[in-house]
C-alpha cells in the first residue's frame, strides 16, 4: 500500500507542476498541504454561458492506485448543472474506470470536466434546470464560496477577486438606488409642478370667464340705455 501511495504522490507531483506551467483555462486546482491525494478545484463560469460571472468549487479524491485508476469528482458549490456533494458520473471519474486511459492527468480531467459542465448532456448526479436558474446561482456563488473554509485557504486570490467584485455589485446597486429614488423625487417635483399649473389654469379660466360675465353686462347695459334714450 506504501509503495502504491507512494507511486500515486510521485505522479501527482508530477501534474501539480505541469499545472502550473500550463494552467488550464478558467479552471484553478490546488492539493490539500496535508493530503495530495485530495485536490479542490474552482471554475471560473466561461463568457457568454450562463455560468458567466460564478466561480464554482468543488474536490478531486485521488485513490492510491493512480494513475491507473481514476479520481472521484464532487461538486461543492450550488450551480444548476451538478449535485452538490455527490460523486458525478463522468469518463474520466470512478464511475467509470472501463474508460479511464492511466495516460490521462490532472489537466486532463480538468479540461473534461469544463467541457461536461458546459454541455447539456444528463448523467448520474447531473440535474436539470433553466439558464436562468443558472444565472442566478452564478451570482450566488461569490458569497457561497466565501463561506467554505478550504476554499479561501487554497485560492486566496480568487478569494480577492471575488470580495471586489461583490464591493463593485453594491456600488452598482447603491448607485441604482441613488438613481432610483433621483427618478422618483423628479416625479414627484412635476407631479406638483402639474398639479399647480393645473390649479393656476383653473383659476385663471375663472377669473377669464367672470371678466367675460362683466364685460357682457357693460355692453348690454350700454346698449339699453341707448335703445331708451332713443
């Protein structure tokens, strides 16, 4: 057993450094310091899906046979697409070590998993939702994964990321209300402004219909007293 778990440390070893190298596109990966056979992940949703926006984190567990036998896959985080907490059933997962390929790395599954995740293909421990529900757990996200300790301990930098990002929403949102309730105090001041012209048109068609009265009772008593004098 020391022998196999030895093999499996040297060789994911050898993936950590490849990793670094060659980081693979919106994925991050980092072993536990205490465990290298646990690894945690972080998916950064991709541009124009509806995982855009999230950062999705999740666990690798390596058994001792590695690599000629394959990892489990967890999800951790809430996101439409996957479980949370349960195995996923995948071709570079334990689910199905048949179609496991021992030449296959760290990077590897990574890039397969990305791949999966933005498919629409079900599997074992997939679930179906819309890409509005996705949207919204995208959001969700950011403030879910700063509550998981294991996740700020191994990417503390995405951890900054992420806490900017969600200073710059609550500045969008004060900002909005700021806008909001300009919009609203605007429409207050010209619905008084209407109300006011509205009071003043009516109390100047009064007072143009009382001079109008006025007038015609001059003119009808001029000409009376013209028709008498006659």
């Amino acid at each position: 057993m020391n022998r196999k778990t030895n093999s499996a440390t040297a060789i994911l070893k050898q993936d950590y450094l490849r990793l670094k190298k060659d980081p693979v596109p919106y994925v991050l990966a980092e072993p536990v310091p205490t465990n290298i056979l646990e690894w945690h992940y972080v998916v950064k949703g991709p541009e124009k899906t509806p995982y855009e926006g999230g950062f999705y984190h999740g666990k690798l567990i390596f058994p001792v046979e590695y690599p000629f036998q394959p990892p489990s896959i967890y999800m951790n985080t809430p996101n439409g697409r996957f479980k949370v907490n349960k195995k996923l059933c995948l071709s570079i997962s334990d689910f199905h070590p048949d179609t496991w390929n021992p030449a296959w790395n760290v990077s590897t599954i990574l890039i397969g998993l990305l791949s999966f995740m933005i498919e629409q293909s079900p599997t074992w421990g997939s679930i179906i939702t819309t890409d509005h529900e996705k949207k919204l757990l995208a959001v969700q996200s950011l403030e879910y994964n700063l509550m998981d300790k294991m996740f700020c301990e191994l990417f503390p930098d995405t951890v900054e990321v992420i806490k900017a990002e969600l200073k710059h929403r609550k500045e969008l949102e004060k900002q909005g209300r700021h806008l909001s309730m300009t919009s609203e105090v605007s429409y207050l001041i010209q619905d008084q402004l209407q109300r006011e012209q509205s009071t003043l048109h009516r109390v100047l068609t009064n007072v143009f219909v009382i001079v109008g009265f006025v007038v015609f009772a001059f003119v009808v008593k001029y000409v009376l007293r013209g028709i008498t004098m006659e």
